[in-house]
C-alpha cells in the first residue's frame, strides 16, 4: 500500500472511531454496502450473525477478544433508524471488521503509552466532567414544564407593541424627466390608457419598468428599493387613496405619476403567527430562572463560601512584567508598542525588564517613527534613570549617531529581554525588524 493510501486508511479509521463514540457509527459511511463481485476474496474474518450464545468469541486479539456479546452491545449503541444496515451478512462483516480494527489500534496506542500522557488524561478528565454534569442539568432541567398558550397569550397582550406593523402602500409609478411629461402620462391613465403600455413607453426607470413599474410596498419611511429614501414620495402616495391615481411629484429621481393599488393600516402581528416565538421565548425564561434556582440550592446545600479578600487578591493581581514585556513585542503598530512599553515602564519602573523597555522607546522612534527628538528624550532617560544598565552603552549611541546617515551598523540584539546582555554586533542603523 502507497503512503498516501495508508494515511487516508488512517484518516478514515479516526473519522469513524469518532462516530462509533458519539454511538453514530452506521452512520460514518455505512450505506448500502454493494455485494463483492463473484471470485473476490472474503474478508479478514468471517461474516457472521449475532448468535444466541452471546459468549461465543468471534476474534481473539492477543490476549483479548471480540464476542458477540460485545457486537449485540455495539449494535445497540447504533441509532435504531441505522441499525437496518446491519441485518444482512455484509452489514454485519463490515461491523465486526471496524471493531477489530478499533481494538487493534486501541491495544496499540495503550503499549506505546498513549493513555498514561498527561494530556491525554486531562482531556479525558475534562470530557468526564463535562459528560457528568450535561447529563445531570439535562435530566433536572427537563422537569421545567413547558408555559402554556395562556401565558403566551398574555405576554402578547402586555407588549403588544413589540408586534406592531407600520401602515404600508402598494404602488406603482411612472418617472419622467419632466414635469410636463409627467402631466401628459398622468391625463392618459386618467383617460383610460393601459398603464403597463404607458409604463413601457414613458417611464425612465429601468429598473421598474419591466414589471409595470412596480415599487412593492413602502412604509412612511420611504425607503423604496428602486428608488432609495423617497420619504416626501412615500407621503404623496399615501394621501394619494387605494385605487387612485396621482401626481406629478418630484424626488431627486425625476417626476412620477403614482397608481396606488393598496393602502395598509398600521396593525399588529397576529398572535397566532408570534405564538412559537414567545412559548420559545418564555421557554428560555423559565429555563434560567430553573437553572438560578438549582445553582443556589446545589451552592447553599454544598456550603459554598469564598474567600472574598483572597479572590480580590487573585483576581486584581498584576500581570508580571515579562508577559507585558512580550505582549508589547508582539503588538502591530509602532505607536501601539510605544504605548505598551510606556504602560509597563509606569507599571513596573524598577524590574529588570526596565531598561529594555526604555530602550524600545527611543528605538521604535527613531528607526520608525524617524522622530529622533521623542528617541533622544527617551534614550537619556535611560542614562538618567538606569546608569547602571548594560543598555547605557547602546543608548549614548543612538543619541550620537542617530540622526546621520553615515554611522557604524548596530544590533538590536541586546535590548531583547528574552536573550543574553552580550554586545550587539549586527544589523546596520534602519534595517531592524519589528521591535
């Protein structure tokens, strides 16, 4: 078998060892299992059914064995609507061959100490604890009685205007460039004209002008989806009545000729079609509150009692000041870092991670800001405040050759609280990366 075969063989174990845990397994790419051809080669072991004599073992694994006892089990955990797929002999082959092959790889991992890795045993004491108390919340929750249609009824009617419908108008209309034309086209479907005729020989407006100048249905608003914000349109129409024809009025747009076919009142939705979203809502309600009441019960039957002064301690204890310093390293822009590195210098003025902070001032400023001034300031603060600081040598540097194009090359390197405090040796002036 290639490599790449055998690394999508083992990928495709892991896919269904994954669904055999979630008691999914039939459903990992078990469908229907096309019959072998005629001459092929059985399988690795026999096809066999589930027998009465559920201790007969099926397949010894060293030490360990299959029975059908353990297949009955397997079958169970499989979701009934599944479960089909392993009546026929090939179904229940292709079952007992994946559970050979999850044993196989189980005893395997279990020799090479795959189960005794500290990671693995705190992913496995998290998925404990997580399994332990989703069952128990799903179990006691469940007793939360679902809130009747009368309840529902009644919040309906106490935020009614959580429901509320604005007055909306159906119309359509012709846009024209002018005034004139627009009186012209207004005078014709007054007279009797086909209005979809007129809109296809009049109106300017492409986009509406193939569904007979259909604008749908607007609120006070005005915001039309052909047109944009009409809102003084949107009032016109209005005033205009159901069934009526009126105009012109202008927009930005041009001059329209409005036919409005529908006036809509403002309402409420009805509470039959809000009904499932206040019982869900109500629902989730109920659920909190049941949640609360059990957390404070489980808390006070416990004795659940901190210790205020201890947790404010722990809570609102600095972070320490290499984490700042490496936390304003990997910060993007330079105006950031330098803030960062002012945060920690106020915070911690006096660590040993000072001086470099110091330093990142005046040097971020200089070689990428090109504010040599604002570098100069915070290099001889360096020389004031940290004399004693192996950076004293780097700073008065900067300070002396800084501003000119002709200096000898210099490395960062020393101003890296993450390594040694040897003499920097490399990078020339301007070409420093992200400090």
């Amino acid at each position: 078998m290639s490599a790449d075969k055998s690394v999508r063989a083992a990928a495709a174990l892991a896919v269904m060892l994954l669904f055999a845990g979630a008691g999914t397994l039939a459903l990992a790419g078990v469908a229907k299992t096309p019959k072998a051809p005629k001459g092929a080669r059985p399988a690795q072991t026999r096809a066999v059914a589930v027998p009465a004599d559920t201790s007969l073992v099926l397949v010894r694994i060293g030490g360990q064995a299959i029975t059908a006892e353990d297949v009955r089990r397997r079958l169970e955990e499989i979701p009934e609507s599944a479960r089909g797929n392993f009546s026929t002999p090939e179904g229940r082959q292709q079952l007992l061959d994946r559970m050979v092959e999850e044993r196989v790889w189980l005893v395997t991992a279990q020799e090479s100490g795959v189960a005794d890795r500290p990671q693995v045993l705190q992913q496995l004491a998290q998925q404990r604890r997580d399994l332990l108390i989703r069952t128990y919340l799903n179990e006691v929750m469940s007793a939360n009685p679902a809130p009747p249609d009368s309840e529902a009824r009644a919040y309906y009617e106490s935020h009614l205007g959580e429901y509320r419908t604005p007055a909306g108008v159906t119309l359509r209309h012709v846009q024209t460039r002018t005034e004139a034309q627009a009186r012209q086209v207004l005078k014709l479907a007054q007279g009797g004209q086909d209005w979809a005729k007129l809109v296809q020989k009049y109106s300017a407006d492409t986009l509406t002008r193939a569904q007979g100048g259909s604008l749908g249905t607007v609120t006070r608003d005005g915001l039309f989806p052909a047109l944009g914000r009409q809102p003084a349109l949107a009032e016109s129409a209005f005033a205009v009545g159901a069934g009526k024809l009126g105009g012109p009025f202008q927009s930005d747009r041009g001059w329209h000729v409005l036919k409005v076919e529908e006036l809509r009142p403002e309402g409420a939705r009805p509470f039959e079609s809000v009904k499932p979203m206040i019982l869900r809502q109500l629902g989730n309600q109920r659920g909190q509150e049941l949640y609360r009441q059990l957390l404070d019960q489980a808390r006070r039957k416990l004795d659940v009692t901190p210790d205020s002064a201890a947790v404010r301690k722990f809570v609102s204890q600095k972070r320490d000041v290499r984490e700042l310093f490496k936390a304003a390293q990997e910060l993007g822009p330079p105006t950031e870092r330098i803030a960062a590195y002012r945060a920690l210098l106020e915070e911690y003025p006096d660590s040993d991670v000072s001086p470099q902070a110091q330093f990142m001032l005046g040097f971020i400023q200089s070689e990428e800001l090109k504010d040599y001034d604002g570098a100069e300031k915070a290099f001889r603060e360096l020389l004031k405040r940290y004399p004693g600081s192996e950076l004293v040598g780097s700073a008065q540097w900067m300070v002396d050759h800084m501003r000119s194009e002709e200096a000898p090359p210099f490395d960062l390197s020393e101003a890296d609280s993450s390594k040694g405090a040897q003499r920097p040796q490399g990078a020339a002036k301007g070409s420093a990366g992200k400090p």
